[in-house]
C-alpha cells in the first residue's frame, strides 16, 4: 500500500486538499460573504429606489388628478364668463337697439313738427295771398279806406 503511486497520489491529494481548504476556505467564506452582503445591500437600494418610486408615482398621479380638476374648473369658470359675456353682449345690443329707436323716433318727431310747421306756414302764406287777391279784387278804394283806418286804430291797442 505505500509503495503504490496511486496512494501517494491520494495522500498527497488529500493533504493538498486538506491544506487548500485550510488557507483557502476563510478566504472563500469571506469572500463569498462579501459577496453576499455585496447583493443583500443592492437589494435593499433596490427596494429602497422601488419604495421612492412609487412615492413619486403616487404624487404624480396626485399632482395629474389636481391638474386635470384645476383645468375642468379652468374651463367650467371660462364656459360661465363667455356666458355672462354673451349675455352683456346681448345686453348692450338690445339697449343700443333701443336707444337708436328712440333716436329715431324723436327725428321722426321733429321731422313731422318741422313738416306741420311748414305746412302751416304754407297755408299761412296761401290763405294772406288767397285774402289779398279776394280783397283786391271785391274791395273798392273806400272800403279798403276804411279797414286800413280801423286797422291803424286797433294797432295801438294790440301792441300794449
């Protein structure tokens, strides 16, 4: 048995082995378990990045619900004011209407006293030159005489 090479092989494997594991298993085990705390801590930064990640989804999600709510009411308070603006349009249009009637109807007004006036002013003038031409024509001297003395006469009463 000692003089077979294929035990000295063993014994020599066995104490390379034994000596390897000796030297080498602390080693190993450090630095398997470097390697080990090396994936638990990139763990916990993962779960960590994970946690802050949905807190900043979760406030985006927020701030979008706040945003899409200030535009609806954006957009609710635009809706009224082309509303109430529409309406003051409506408004001012009709009370515009109105006053441009009511203009239109004083000028009507006045153009219907200026044309009365006229009219009367024309008959006026017709009915003095109808009476002059009646008087001319039925009246003598004498009697023209006599209505321009009266009318002389009651000149000074009609004046004061």
């Amino acid at each position: 048995m000692f003089g077979s090479e294929t035990f000295w092989v063993a014994v020599a494997l066995v104490l390379f082995l034994a000596l390897a594991y000796k030297m080498g298993w602390k080693s190993v085990t450090a630095s398997l378990d470097a390697r080990g705390d090396k994936i638990r801590k990139d763990i916990e930064d993962a779960q960590t990045l994970r946690e802050e990640a949905q807190k900043a989804l979760a406030e985006y999600k927020r701030k979008q619900r706040d945003a899409l709510a200030e535009a609806e009411e954006i957009i609710a308070h635009a809706k009224s004011e082309a509303k109430r603006l529409q309406e003051q349009a409506q408004f001012d249009l009709e009370a515009s209407l109105a006053r441009r009637e009511q203009l239109a109807m004083e000028k009507i007004a006045q153009a219907e006293a200026s044309a009365m006036a006229e009219v009367r002013d024309k008959a006026v003038d017709v009915a003095v030159a109808a009476t002059e031409q009646l008087l001319r024509s039925n009246l003598d001297a004498a009697q023209s005489g006599a209505i321009m003395d009266r009318a002389i006469g009651e000149l000074g009463e009609k004046l004061h």
